[in-house]
C-alpha cells in the first residue's frame, strides 16, 4: 500500500482517504481491494465500514471538516482528578501532547 498515497494502515487497519467525487473514492476502494487480492489478503467484512463521510480512527475523528479528538476522549480528559504527583502530571501531559499533535494534520 506505500505507493497508494491515500492509504494510511496502522496495524491491521487501512484508511482510504478520498477528496473528491465518490466515483473516485470508488476507484481508489478498488484498486486497494485488488491489492489486498494480489497478496492473498482478506478483509473482515463485519468490522469494514465504506465511503462514510466521516470515521472514528485512532482516537480521532476524521472527516472533511478536519482532524478532531473523539468528544468522549475529551470527556474523560476534563474529567480528570488534579494530579498529585509528577508521575500523574506526566501521564496527563502525554495524553495532552497526544492530542495536540495529531490535530495538526499528522494522521
């Protein structure tokens, strides 16, 4: 999939990303799936989801608008206790930094 430049795989996970027309989204689906059967590759059908205007994906939300952190991930962040140790404030400044850098476009 590396040559395909609107394919992004994370593990067993692949994110076709379409900006124009659902013909082309069609197209691009297509030759992903051609790919998948030249290398003797299935897809698990229950867990596929196409041509959806917008995809949970990674602790994000995905879609024409941009790249958003999930509300829910959000949610639990807020809802945090104060932390009370500097290993406490580090894991929350991970979690931060998590989402600060991924809605700059880095997906």
């Amino acid at each position: 999939m590396r040559t395909l430049h609107y394919v992004r795989t994370y593990l067993g996970d692949l994110l076709i990303i379409s900006c124009d027309t659902f013909t082309d989204h069609l197209n691009k689906l297509e030759r992903v799936l051609k790919r998948l059967e030249e290398a003797k590759l299935r897809c698990n059908a229950p867990k596929c989801v196409f041509a959806v205007p917008e995809v949970e994906y990674l602790g994000y939300v995905l879609s024409r608008e941009g790249i958003k952190p999930q509300p829910e991930k959000v949610s639990a962040i807020l809802a945090l206790k104060p932390s009370t140790s500097v290993k406490e404030l580090r894991r929350f400044l991970g979690m931060v930094q998590y989402y600060r850098v991924g809605t700059e476009g880095h997906i």
